[in-house]
C-alpha cells in the first residue's frame, strides 16, 4: 500500500487500484487533497492499475471544499502547490489514462459532485445524497459540472439540478443516470470494485486507447470551462446574495436573496 498524504493507493492481483481518500466523516477536499489524489491515479497507472475504484472512509463520499482554517494544511507554504488552484488539479484528474469507477456513499455536495463527475462511472444506494447547491448559495457551479453533469443527465436535467439546486436521493440519480448502479449500502463498494475487475480484464492497451477516442477530449474542455466558472464564481462572491447564501446555509435557514 502506498500513501501519499490522506490519500492511500493498493493495487491488488486483480489490478485494481483501490484509491481510498481518508479524510472522514466528510471527506472535504482541499487543494493539497486533490493534488495527492492526482498523485495517486498517477502512481495507480504507472505500476499495474488497470482501473481505479475511488472511494473513501466515513460516512460521505466528498461534502465538497475544505473552507475551515487548516483545511489546506499549510498549503499557503508547500512549495508543491505555489501557484496552483483547485482547478488546476480537477483538469488534471481528468487526464487520467485508465478508467475510474467512483463508490459514492452518503453526500456528494458541490465540488464533491464534480468529483463524482469526474469518474467514468459511479455506483452509489440509498444513503447516497447528490446535489450541485452552487445557486442555492448564490454562486455558480465549478469543477467542471458545467460540462460534465450535461454529458452524463443530459442538458434539461442539468439545467433543473443546476437552476434548483435540489439534493436527489440515490434511487432518483438511479433513474437520471447520474449513477451507474443503484445497490444496498453494504454492496456500493463492493459492486464498484467488480466493475473495476471487469475492466481490468480487458485489454489494458484496448482500454486506455478507448477511454482516450472517449474522454481525451474532457481535459481541454474541462480547462476552457474551469476557467469560466472561476471568473464567474470571483464576480458572484462579491455580491450580497453569496454573502446570505453562506449566511443561510450556516444558519440552516432557507435563503432570502434579494439579486443585489
């Protein structure tokens, strides 16, 4: 097993490389987290992966960003990250060159969402919790949600996810494809690493060939589309609406926004 900050990479006989993020109950990315955890893909297809099952401890799958005081750990003086933004790191992970299967427990909020996104598939039951909530603070989407949520729900139900900002259960991301499979609890992780198995058994070069004629095209889509979203969210933060949203959310209070 190999461990790269809160990241842990074990690639098993079934070349399988099991990514786990250990950073729980909830699992909060920063950027020092998304920065290990293109490390570890890197490490999982450099050294016999074949497929990535991505999964992590506690109780949600990812709640979305690290905003607390030392939730970067030290990023503003790791010389790793001088000059890197989280979304520097999600066009990364989606350069990936074999497939990602995402065990999506509990809460995939925001980032967290665009995180799941980011897989080739996900499997996910009924204490799986999924939202895009960006309006519902008044901000707008990031992570590359504005191309990968469209590409998988199609553009109607994004637009109503997106719009609305509604939470859906897991049977209903079921229904929507949002999720691959729709399983018991108990079964999330093993039935994603199953799928990963049946990848890894095809032809790895097959596979890496197909998933580039597939996907190759998201991380110039994915750059071009961060960088709008973060133009976008840098405008909306300075708005008061952001500020109620916030407020609303820590107050666990429905919003009152006045588009000012």
């Amino acid at each position: 097993m190999e461990t790269i900050g809160d990241i842990t990479v074990e690639i098993g006989d079934d070349n399988v490389a099991v990514v786990q993020i250990n950073r729980g109950p909830n699992n909060f990315f920063s950027l020092r987290m998304l920065f290990d955890l293109k490390s570890a893909f890197a490490h999982a297809a450099d050294n016999g992966g074949r497929a990535i099952l991505l999964c992590a401890e506690g109780k949600n799958f990812c709640a979305g960003a690290d905003f607390s005081p030392d939730g970067g750990r030290n990023q503003a003086d790791d010389p790793e990250l001088a000059g890197r933004h989280i979304y520097d790191e999600a066009v990364d992970l989606f350069s990936c060159p074999i497939p990602v299967v995402a065990a999506v427990q509990g809460a995939s909020v925001g980032g967290g969402l665009g995180l799941a996104c980011m897989a080739d598939f996900r499997v996910g039951g009924p204490s799986t919790r999924m939202t895009a909530n960006f309006a519902r603070l008044g901000f707008h989407q990031g992570f590359g949600l504005s191309v990968t949520l469209p590409n998988i729900v199609g553009k109607q139900m994004a637009q109503e996810l997106l719009y609305t900002g509604r939470r859906i259960k897991g049977d209903v991301a079921g229904e929507i494809g949002l999720l691959d499979r729709y399983v018991e609890d108990d079964q999330i992780r093993s039935v994603a690493h199953t799928l990963a198995a049946e990848i890894a058994e095809s032809a790895p070069l097959a596979v890496r060939s197909i998933k580039n004629t597939l996907r190759g095209h998201l991380p110039r889509e994915i750059r071009a589309i961060t960088d709008h979203e973060l133009v976008e969210q840098n405008k909306l933060q300075q708005t008061s609406d952001w500020k109620e949203g916030v407020k609303a959310m820590s107050e666990r209070r429905t919003p009152n926004f006045t588009a000012s």
